[in-house]
C-alpha cells in the first residue's frame, strides 16, 4: 500500500469517525424536513409573495410548488449554510490536529507534508460530496416524493424562467457538479486558513465572514461593486443557477467554473506552500 | 560506528528571539544519550527540529548519517518519538490510534502485534477503550506504544516521565534500559531533571539559553575530582577572617555566612580539620560535583 | 383561457354575411355560434411575455357550452388571468346588456373588418369597452381589443384555417401590456448577475404574447366530462 493511499485511508477513518462530521449531516437534514414541512403546509402563500407580480396579470396552470422548485430553493436557502458546514470540518482538518497535538504524530511518520495536506485536502472534499449528496436526496428526491416532479419556475432578477420538467435531470446534476466545485473551493479556503492557525474556531469563522461579506457586496445593485463581483469566489459559486437559465449561458459558466478553479488551485497552492514552511511550535 | 543523530551547528531563531544557539552534538548508535537543560532552554526545539517539526534556521541535521531534509522520509521510517505529551484522537480506541499510526507508517500489522504492544507498555486489555476514557499516565503509555510500532532503531522521548506515577517511572525506565540492552535501541532522553539522566543515560549533554554547556559520558561529567564545597559557620567573620590568611584562599569563591569553595573533593576532610584547629565552629557542610552545582544554579533562576 | 376561446367561438360563429349594422353582425355570430356544443383540440403555444421565459408547449383545449373550458398540458404555463373576451361573449348573447356602433372599418390580412365597439349600458361593468374587427362579408372575428376595470387592455389576433366554417381560428395571439416582470436580487439572490443601472422614473410598460395554434378539431365530439374536471398537472 504506498503511503499515500495509506495516508489517505487514515484521513477518511478520521473524517468517518469523528462525532463532529455528522453535525453537517444533522443540520442539513434538519435544514430539508424544515423547509419541505413548511412549503407543504403553507407553500402557496409563500410563493404568492415571490410571484405577486405574475399572479396580479396571469394565472399560472400548472403545479409549480413541486419537488423541483423545492430543491432549488433549498440549495438557494442553504448557499450561507452548507460553506459553514463544509468549513466547520475542513477549518478544523488541520488547525484542529495542531491545537489537540496529534499534528505532532502526524508529521513524524514517513508521509512528506504535500502528501498529509492533500491526503486531508481530498478527506474534506469527500466529506463535502457526502454533504451534497445528502443534500441532493433530500432536496431533490425526498421533495420530489412529497411534491412531485414538474416544471421547474426559477427567479432571478431578470424576472423567471420555466424549465420543462423533461429537460431538467442533466440540469440538476450540473448544478450539483458545480455547487460541488464551488463548496470545494470553501473546503480548501478553510484547509488553507486551517494550515495558518493553531485553533479550530479561527478558520472556521474566517471563512463565514469572507463568505458574509463577499455576498452583501454580490447583493447590493451598486454598479461600482461590479467591479469586484468578478473577482469575488462568491460571485461565482452560484453559477449553479445559470443551468436554469434558458438559453443556458455556456459561456459565462464556464467563465464561473474558470474563476472557481483558479481559487481552489491558488487557495492549494498557498496551502501547500504555507504548510511545508510551518514550525510545529505547540 | 555510524552516528544515529549528529547536530552540526544548527540554530532556529524567531525574529531577534534565538531558541537555539549553533548547536552541535553526537548521538552514537546504541547510546542512551541525555539531553539536559532547565524549562525553556531549547530542549524541545531541538527535539523538533531533529523530528522536521520545525526547520533549522541554520546549520545541518544528520540521521544515520543521511542529511535529515534530503533523506526524511527513510529516516521517519527508523525514529519513533513522544515530542512533549502524547496526544491522540480521543474519539478512536486505544488500538484503532495504533492501527492509524502503524498505517502511516506503511506497516501492515495485525491485531494480535497490537494487542502484543499494548501489553508491553502495560496497558493490556484496554485496547478498546477510547482515548478519551485515559489518564495522563496511560495516554503516556500509550504513546510509547506508537512510538514503538514500527520497531524503530531510534526513540526520541521529551520529557517522557511527566505525569506518570512513581511506579509508571519505574516502568519506563525498566523499558527504556530494557529497549537499549536488550533491543539494540538508540534513546535519545531530554529532560530537565538531572538525577533522572543520571540514571539512565550513558552520555549527554547540558544545554541552556540554546547553548551547549557541557556535554560528555555521563560518569565523566559526573565524577571531576573537583567539587563545590558549602561551609556554614557559627562564626562567619573569625572564619573568613582565618581563611583569607591561610592557603584556602585560593579556593574561596563566595563569603558570607555560607561560603563556597571550588576544591578538590579529597582536600575537604584537610579544610574541616585547619579550620577546627582554628577554633572555627562549622554548623554544616555539604558539597556536590560541578555540573550539579551547575545544574541547580541554572534550574533555580 | 376558458373565456377566450368561449368569446372566440360566440364571435366566430358567424356565417358569411355582409351588413354595415352592428346588430346584425353580432346576430349573426350569436346564431353562428349556437352550432358547436363542445369541441376538443390539440394545441401548441408560445409564449413572449416580458421577463418570463418559457418554452414552446403543446396541450389539448376542452370546450362545452354553455362556458366550460379546460386547458390541458403537461407542466407550468401562464393564461391571462381575467379574460376580457368572456364578458364580451356574455354581451354579445345578452344584446340588453351593451350598445354597438361601428366606429370605423380596417382591413386585416386582406379582411375589410368593421370595427363595432361594445359599449356597456351599466356604470359598474367590469368591461369598460369592448372592440371587435369584423369581417362585413364574411362574419368572423379577427381582432379584439378589450378594456376592463381591473385587467387593462388585452388584444386578440385570429387566423383561419380549415375550421373557419365553425368558426374556429387555427390561430390566435393574445397580447397585453405590461410592466417586465422582476424579482428582487434579494430574494432571487443571483449575485453572480452584473447590476444593471436604474430608470429613471416609471418602469415603461411592454407587449406580451401569448400565441395559441390549433389543430385536429373535433366539434361536438361528445368528450367524457372528466376531461374537464381533471386536476392541474
């Protein structure tokens, strides 16, 4: 077995055995049922608030409360939650191991750091699969079995798109592919911090606040923050929704993919970096 | 004989604050080597710099004689250590942190070597216990269990009998001589307590503020023929006054109502009788070897 | 939906005639209209409404007199949520209920049509003017344009096919106007979308179409009523 893959083996044994993995997956489902109980109980009404403007001119046939438009609002609702989610485990991989003294352990075996850092870096975005995964069968099975499947209406500031129930499955396993990559690009965010701090809570916060911040600014409809929308990994990590564009926008998430790449392999690359230059002084 | 650990020069600094001052020492294959200094005095960045914990702002590591930062994964694969207190996944058993350790260090083992291990460092029957369930003194044992498990020809061990009891001391020290007589183990042992490297250790060094002190075998260090000698006297000023004319002079390094001499330890019964055929009463005397005298000036401060 | 095919058919039930009274243009339609007791078509639709993107979709219409109507599809699709053309119907078979002038005559895809207005004799109708293009020779509705109190104005454009001789319009677009529908950034949350300046002052109202295409007609087919009790899908 080389010792990476054995490396590997014993990040996985830790992220499966640790109590705090499963708060995430607590959260989530708790987050799901929360949402799915509430639009089935009073789903029309508040639907009626977002669609006031349609309702006022058209009436809409159709089921549009249904297991489609749920998982959209639920991966919508969760864009704050599941990047907390995610850093509340993989702000910890490293800064955590510090701050309890198994780093210690850790870097005096024979594994080289790149190896250990990318050995907890691929543990964390397994988790992060996990996390989705979860995610989607809730969100989109689970809804789909109590609201049933149907033409997906989705919002945005241009007003809405219909998207035919028949053209939506390679959607949704797009947008997951990319929620993906964007929740992979937190998970490094915070396994880089975590490599630069000596406590859990540090990183952990960190990353909230950046996400915080970066999305009021994405928000606002102030023309002069378009100028660091762009720049911002936030911006992009909602690229998602432009899968339910029609006609889809190749180019721009494309565009969204390129930007989140390149921060997951800058947030890796100062990981690593950082990580092989770090005195173990605790 | 091919030296386990040779330290050229090496020194780590944090901005102007220097941790350890171009030290350079030898560890030969088989030693129980002492490494000796009061808290805060480098032990344990050089411990770490040795175990890549940290790297040397200066100077070069070597284990078995291979350059550590050229050759570290060989060399990770013949130490085992406990650098400062042994910490584990509290979540996971006793066996499944040594299954962890024994995989990162590519061994494949199997359960009955664990349980085996566990046994030797009297812990037998708690593998399944989580670590979170453990004392201190256990967790101590545990960690020389992974520190252990892959049979290394090196171990490292900071400060390894804090928080174990007398009879965990005892035990460990059984283990270490046991591990170096019978297993051929090199044992690099830091401390600050003297009697405890006294005890143990075959060679060893004294470092303070970064910086060698004295290093050496340990029964030569110990042993010098000149020692400090601590006279108190019912009358320190006729005493003083007696020895400053006398030929005793040139050992006289202190005065007052305690003074200390710097002599040769078969001189003392000749000072005690001038001084007794001088009419100096002597309320005590005592005396201790330099590098304890040493040793006791620099832990008191 | 129900309402406008249902006034579509009271209008279109006119039988090649050619008058300059209003009265009698409208007679005829209600006479015209008195053949078809339930019809069911395929249908294909279009929608262009400003701010909502939606694609091509196809359904069955479900129709029995004396005003019940289904439209069925697979999916999510937008009808006028009041329609006009209902009310208009209902006047035109209640001819107490409204007087008719023409007001002028237009030509429509080569139709010399007579405009009649319909104008309610209550204060309180819902309907504040109905407008109807007329063909004088050949009685078929080929435009309407109907104003109500809570609905503004909607628009109706037909053509005609095989079924003219119902009085069936193969197709028919609906415009109305309308503010570009919007979804506040906070609530749509796309921030990955570029801020687009604001307007100054009141958001310009735009045109929205709604085309409806039928074909494969069956007149009074005698359909289960099930077809058009059946739940939304």
């Amino acid at each position: 077995m080389s010792l990476f893959v054995a490396t590997l083996q014993n990040e996985f044994v830790k992220t499966i055995r640790r109590p705090r993995s499963y708060i995430g997956f607590g959260i989530i489902t708790f987050i799901c049922l929360m949402l799915q109980a509430a639009f089935y109980q009073d789903g029309k009404e508040i639907l009626s608030t977002v669609t006031a403007q349609i309702d006022s001119i058209f009436s809409v046939q159709g089921n549009i409360l249904n297991g489609n438009l749920i998982c959209f609002i639920v991966l919508q609702t969760l864009i704050v939650q599941m990047p907390l989610l995610v850093a509340f485990v993989t702000g910890d991989t490293l800064s955590g191991e510090t701050a309890s003294g198994t780093i210690r352990f850790l870097l005096t075996r024979p594994a080289s750091r790149i190896q250990i850092l990318l050995a907890k870096w691929l543990a964390g975005l397994f988790y992060t699969l996990m996390l989705l995964l979860v995610l989607g069968i809730l969100a989109l099975f689970v809804s789909r079995w109590i609201f049933g499947s149907g033409d997906l209406m989705s919002l945005n500031s241009e007003g809405l798109t219909i998207i035919r129930a028949d053209d939506i499955n390679w959607r949704w396993m797009g947008a997951f592919g990319i929620a993906f990559l964007s929740l992979s690009v937190v998970a490094t965010y915070a396994t880089l911090l975590s490599c630069l701090m000596d406590n859990s809570i540090t990183p952990i916060v960190t990353v909230m606040a950046t996400i915080i911040v970066f999305t009021i600014i994405g928000l606002f409809d102030i023309p002069s923050f378009d100028v660091l929308k762009p720049y911002l990994f936030t911006t992009h990590m909602i690229a998602w929704r432009s899968l339910f564009e029609d006609p889809v926008p190749y180019s721009d998430i494309l565009f969204s993919c390129g930007v989140l790449v390149f921060h997951l392999l800058a947030f890796l690359g100062l990981a690593i970096y950082f990580f092989n230059r770090k005195d173990i002084s605790n | 004989m091919t030296a386990a650990i040779h330290l050229n020069n090496v020194s780590k600094t944090y901005g102007n604050f220097t941790a350890v001052d171009h030290l350079s020492f030898t560890v030969r294959q088989g030693d129980i080597y002492g490494f000796l200094g009061p808290n805060g005095s480098g032990k344990s960045t050089t411990l770490r710099m040795i175990m890549s914990l940290i790297q040397p702002s200066a100077g070069e590591i070597f284990l078995f004689g291979h350059s550590l930062k050229e050759n570290r994964k060989a060399i990770m694969q013949k130490i085992g250590c406990i650098i400062e207190k042994p910490d584990f996944y509290t979540y996971l058993s006793a066996t499944e942190n040594l299954q962890l350790f024994a995989r990162a260090s590519e061994l494949s083992f199997r359960k009955a070597d664990i349980d085996r291990l566990l046994e030797q460092v009297g812990l037998q029957g708690r593998g399944n216990d989580t670590v979170k369930t453990f004392s201190h003194g256990m967790k101590q044992r545990l960690g020389l269990a992974q520190a252990l498990i892959h049979d290394p020809e090196l171990i490292i061990l900071d400060e390894p009998n804090t928080g174990l009891d007398p009879q965990g001391i005892i035990d460990l020290r059984n283990l270490i001589l046991n591990l170096n007589k019978q297993h051929g183990k090199t044992i690099l042992f830091s401390s600050h307590i003297l009697s405890e490297v006294q005890t143990l250790c075959t060679s060893m060094i004294v470092i303070h503020h970064g910086k060698t002190i004295v290093q050496g075998k340990v029964d030569e260090l110990l042993s010098t023929e000149t020692v400090t000698v601590r006279l108190e006297l019912a009358q320190p000023e006729n005493g003083i006054a007696f020895i400053q004319q006398s030929a005793w002079h040139a050992y006289l390094q202190e005065q007052g109502s305690e003074c200390r001499f710097a002599m040769p330890k078969t001189e003392i019964s000749l000072l005690v009788r001038a001084l007794s055929e001088a009419g100096i009463a002597i309320n005590r005397i005592d005396y201790k070897n330099q590098l304890e005298e040493y040793f006791l000036k620099i832990t008191q401060h | 939906m129900k309402s406008i095919l249902f006034c579509c058919l009271a209008l279109l039930s006119v039988s090649a005639f050619a008058t300059d009274d209003p009265k009698v243009l409208i007679r005829e339609l209600n006479k015209k209209f008195a053949v078809v007791q339930d019809y069911t078509a395929k249908v294909q639709m279009d929608f262009a409404i400003p701010g909502v993107k939606m694609n091509h979709m196809s359904g069955q219409v479900y129709f029995r007199k004396p005003d019940r109507f289904r439209m069925k599809a697979k999916g999510i699709f937008f009808l006028p949520k009041q329609n006009p053309l209902q009310q208009i119907g209902s006047m035109l078979l209640d001819t107490s209920a409204y007087t008719s002038i023409i007001s002028g005559y237009e030509t429509i895809a080569g139709h010399h049509c007579a405009i009649v207005n319909i104008i309610p004799t209550k204060d309180n109708a819902e309907l504040i003017l109905g407008k109807c293009w007329i063909d004088v020779a050949n009685p078929l509705i080929w435009k309407t344009q109907i104003t109500t109190r809570n609905n503004g104005t909607i628009e109706t454009q037909n053509q005609y096919g095989n079924d003219a001789k119902y009085t069936l319009p193969e197709k028919m677009e609906i415009r109305l106007e309308l503010k570009k529908i919007k979804v506040s950034r906070m609530i749509a949350g796309d921030i990955n979308k570029k801020s687009k300046p604001k307007t100054a002052g009141e958001e310009p109202l735009q045109t929205g179409k709604i085309s409806l295409q039928f074909s494969d007609y069956r007149i009074n087919s005698h359909f289960p009523e099930s077809d058009l009790q059946a739940s939304q899908e």
